[in-house]
C-alpha cells in the first residue's frame, strides 16, 4: 500500500505559477512512476506528467511547455510546476505512484486548483 499526499493547490490569477507536491511518506517499497494527472469540472480525468525511477520525464502534448514535473527518489516526492496558468487549467489535480513492474496506480486525495481573476 501506498499513501500518498499532495499539497500546494489554491486559487491563482491568470498568467501566474504554482507548485503542486506529493509525498509517499513512510514508504520503502520502491516506486518506480510518479506523476500527475487532472481532472476539470465536468470533464474525464487526464494525464499531465510522469516521472520515472529511471529519470525520465514525459508530458501530454497539450501539457509541454507551461508544466514541469520533477523528482526526489531518495524522499518519494513528485513535484509540479505550472507557469503561466490560464482558466482552463482549473481542475482537480492527482498525485500517482506505481511500483516497480506492477500496472497499478496509487492515488493522491487531490488538490484543487483554480485559476480566476
């Protein structure tokens, strides 16, 4: 079993940044994928970033440029950066972690961000 908890969500302006973190604290086991995905009102959830164990990082198309995602193996964190926030990046986003050679995701409570003026 993986815990996961995520912080840093909130209420931003047009054009501005935010950090998102998750942590697996207590975990030992090894977590091989970490990343983030989203999910708007009113729409299905979508993935944003993974990193890999391996170092790897890999985005949605419609996620490069304004997302960044990085790692801390050593602590089981995961971060997200998003710069230049637009409305539309309004949603829930979730925290996941998948164990070396396993096909299932642990999931994060989800943190809330809302982009509005």
């Amino acid at each position: 079993q993986v815990q996961l908890v995520e912080s840093g969500g909130g209420l931003v302006q047009p054009g501005g940044s935010l950090r998102l973190s998750c942590a697996a604290p207590g975990s030992i086991i090894r977590i091989d994928f970490m990343g983030w995905y989203r999910q708007a009102p009113g729409k299905q959830r979508e993935w944003v970033a993974t990193s890999t164990s391996g170092g790897s990082t890999n985005y949605a198309d419609s996620m490069k440029g304004r997302f960044t995602v990085s790692r801390d193996n050593a602590r089981n964190t995961v971060s997200l950066q998003i710069d230049s926030l637009k409305p539309e990046d309004t949603a829930v986003y979730y925290c996941y972690a998948r164990l070396l050679m396993t096909d299932r995701n642990y999931w994060g409570q989800g943190t809330q961000v809302t982009v509005s003026s």
